[in-house]
C-alpha cells in the first residue's frame, strides 16, 4: 500500500464504521482493522469521518454567457473544488448548429486537461439537432462517454432553447443508446412576456428577476417535461430543482415508477426570494432563481425524505464589475452563482446540525451522482474503486468568505456563511491535493472520466 488512513470513521452512502483504508496505485485496496505496511504514508484520522469525494455534477466552467465569460476556468473551477472536497466535476459544453457532439466536448476535454486540478467528465447541451443528423451522433456519443445531453426549455434568444418536438426526439434517442436527458425546465414565453411588461413600467431592480420568473413559471415547465418523460418512457434528470409544484410533479412520477431524477442545489436550501430585496440582490441573480419560504421547505422536506436524487451547484460565477452591469436593469446581470467549493460543506454542516444523516450527505453529494452517470470508479469507499477520499473534521467551524475560497471571482453569495464541520483533507487517486486550506496539488493531474451507461 502507498497510503493508509487511518481510525477514523468510514462513511458511506448506507452507514458510519470505524475502519483503516488503504491506497495503492490511485485505488482502494483494503478497508479493514489496524491495517500495517511498513511502506504506506499513515495519515492518522482519529475523531474524524472518511467519505468519498463529492461528484458536483453541474458546473459551467469558462462559460460564455451574458456578454462575458464565467470567472472560473477549469484551473480556478476545479481548484476551488478539491478544496472543498469535490473531487469529479461535470461540466457543460454547448453544442451548437453546425457542430457535433463529440467534436464540442473534445475542444473542452483539451483546455481541462491542461488546467484540472481534479477529475472531470462532461454532459453536452443540445442546441440544435443539425437537420436531424445530430440524433445518428448519439450513439458515438456515449461510447466515447458522454452518457447525458442536456436541454433548455429557456434562452430563446441565445439560441439555446429547444422546443417540445425536439425535447422528445431527444428523450428518446437519448433512451435509445442508454444515455438520459437533462433539462434546465422554466417557460420561455411567460418570461418573456413578464419581462417586457416590467421594463415598460420601468420595474427593473433584482427583484423584478425573481418576478420575471417564479415559481409558477417554472412549475409548468416541469409539469410539461414529466410528462413528456412519462409518456415516452425515457429518463429525465431535471436540474437546480426550485419551486414546490413542479418538485411534488416529478416526485409523484417517481413514486409511480417513472424513470425520474432531481436535481437542486445548496442556494436554493438556504436564501430565498428575498435576497433579491437586498442592495447587492444582483449577485444573487442566477436562473432559476431563488423562490419562496414554501418552495425552500419542501426542497428541504425532499432532501430528508429521498425523493430529490442529487444536490449539485450550478457554478457558475462572474466578477463583480459584470454583475454591476445590471445595477440598473436586472436583464443585464449574468446569471449565474459560486458554488463548487461550498457544497460538500454545506451539506455535511446539515448533517452537523441534524437536518440529514452524513450517510444521506454522501448519498446526495457523491454516491447518486456516480451512480446515475455510469461514473463506476467513483462514488463511495469501496475494494477497486479510485480513491477520492476526504477527511472530514466534524468539529471545525468555518465561515466563507471570498478570501478564503480558492476560485477567481471575486465576490460570493455564501459570504459569511459559517458551516459547522469542515473538510481538512482531500485526495484525488490517492493524492494529496488539499490540506489545511492550501491547495497542495498540481495544475493538469485530473483526467476524463468516461461515463457509462446508468443502469435505470
């Protein structure tokens, strides 16, 4: 063995153990009592918890968007991820007329590879199907790794959205070669037609964002993809989950079997609408946005009860000076938060603080994501799987700020959040990559995950 870690107690995705576990050549060999090799590196983690390493599975790393490009590149994306104790991310590639699927994700593949301080695979977004030769790229597509494609019902104007016809083209071709569809499910119409009338009354403060589209806006956008998931029989993963009516839609399908995934994320557990009432309400906008007390509660209620699959962060940040922009007009702020580094932090403070069992932290934040990605090397603690590991110090107290984060931005919506517990270790295929607050890394070491197929 290269590394032993050991006393301290194992978490997974189903139950706490005291447990050694052993490294060797990037992966788990041993887990077991009073684990010995006299040529293993011994990192002792009494009175500490060994997880897994976090999969955030939506980010949008150097992003262009809203006239600018997201602050985080894969380097500063994925460097702020390990020292959070993420140690996969997923990032989204658009696809665009013309163009092909893995065409688009090669182009990303190269910059990650010089940059990634962690490993990364990629969902690719659909934009337009090319004449309908893009559907015969599928299948290419997920043998090459790219197992998820995902859809917007919203950014007509970007030439992002697609419509109901092309949506279930997708789902089904997507279902086909056993890949799944991912969807950003809001009303473009409705936006659209709010937003003009908003401008027109000269309404344009951050909270006129969140009026543009709430929750009813959103919810009919998920009721309308339910549905099309159900009646084509396809798996749908929708994303950054929002409001309270289209959550109990799509957990009403999966009770009844359908092959439905959710997806939400730590902001919109933890502020609500209001933030857009504040005088920095600007840095908050990001779509969709925050919602009411009710839509929080029964995001909560759905984390604890099992029905919302996975917690990822949308990443997606821009610097200040560019969320200024629209200090005056809530159209002209690029949407999009910081995340990446606070999600496994958050999510552990809530187990911390008895919202949610630290297994169903892991579940969340790691094993569920692995799991409906095809990513079989990774998601838990386990005998040949790689060893993402994090040492996780439940009695730490932390609060963030963006002079302890470890991105490129320069502004955070998590400032001075304080999170009780807190990673103090993270190993990316048995390397030491994070320690202390320091990234302990080298720029360029994390690899391309090929997903595989998802057993659904």
């Amino acid at each position: 063995m290269d590394l032993i870690i050991k006393n301290g107690t194992v978490v997974t995705a189903k139950e706490m153990f005291k447990a050694d576990v052993g490294v060797t050549n990037g992966k788990i060999t041993d887990i077991g009592s009073d684990l010995k090799d006299s040529n293993a590196k011994v990192v002792d983690a009494e009175e500490k918890f060994v997880l897994p390493g976090a999969i955030d599975a939506h980010t949008h790393l150097a992003m262009p968007f809203g006239g600018t490009i997201s602050a985080d590149g894969y380097g500063a994306g994925t460097r702020a991820a390990v020292c959070g104790g993420v140690t996969t991310v997923f990032d989204y590639p658009m696809q665009r007329k013309g163009h092909g699927i893995v065409e688009t994700v090669e182009t990303r593949r190269a910059m990650a590879e010089k940059e990634a301080c962690c490993d990364f695979a990629f969902h690719c977004c659909i934009t337009d199907l090319n004449g309908g030769s893009l559907l015969d790229e599928f299948s290419s597509a997920v043998d090459y790794g790219i197992t998820s494609f995902k859809c917007f019902f919203v950014y007509k104007k970007e030439n992002m959205m697609v419509d109901d016809g092309t949506f279930v083209r997708i789902l089904l071709k997507a279902k086909e070669v056993g890949a799944i569809t991912n969807l950003h499910a809001e009303n473009p119409d409705l936006i659209d037609l709010r937003v003009s009338q908003y401008l027109k009354e000269g309404k344009t403060s951050p909270w006129y964002h969140y009026m543009s589209r709430p929750e009813f806006v959103a919810a009919e956008a998920d009721k309308r993809a339910v549905h099309w998931a159900v009646n084509s029989d396809a798996p749908l993963y929708i994303v950054h989950m929002s409001d309270k009516e289209g959550l109990e839609a799509a957990v009403k399908a999966k009770m009844e079997g359908a092959k439905i995934f959710i997806e939400t994320c730590p902001q919109y557990l933890e502020f609500t609408c209001d933030v857009y009432k504040r005088p920095d309400g600007r840095n908050f906008i990001c779509s969709p946005p925050m919602k009411g007390q009710e839509s929080l509660d029964a995001l909560w209620t759905a984390v604890k009860s099992g029905a919302i699959d996975t917690v990822a962060t949308d990443h997606c940040p821009f610097q200040q000076k560019e969320k200024d922009w629209g200090i005056n007009d809530f159209t002209k702020v690029p949407n999009g938060c910081a995340g990446v580094e606070n999600l496994y932090p958050y999510m552990l403070g809530a187990a911390t603080d008895g919202k949610i069992s630290y297994s169903r932290a892991v579940e969340l934040c790691s094993t569920n994501p692995a799991r409906i990605f095809g990513c079989t090397e990774k998601g838990s603690l386990a005998v040949g799987k790689d060893a993402d590991v994090v040492i996780y110090d439940p009695k730490k107290t932390f609060t963030i700020s963006v002079k302890n984060m470890h991105s490129d931005y320069d502004h955070t919506i998590w400032e001075g959040k304080t999170v009780h517990g807190y990673p103090v270790q993270t190993y990316v295929r048995g390397k030491l990559v994070y320690e202390d607050g320091k990234y302990t890394g080298t720029p360029g070491e994390g690899k391309f995950i090929k997903c595989g197929k998802a057993a659904f």
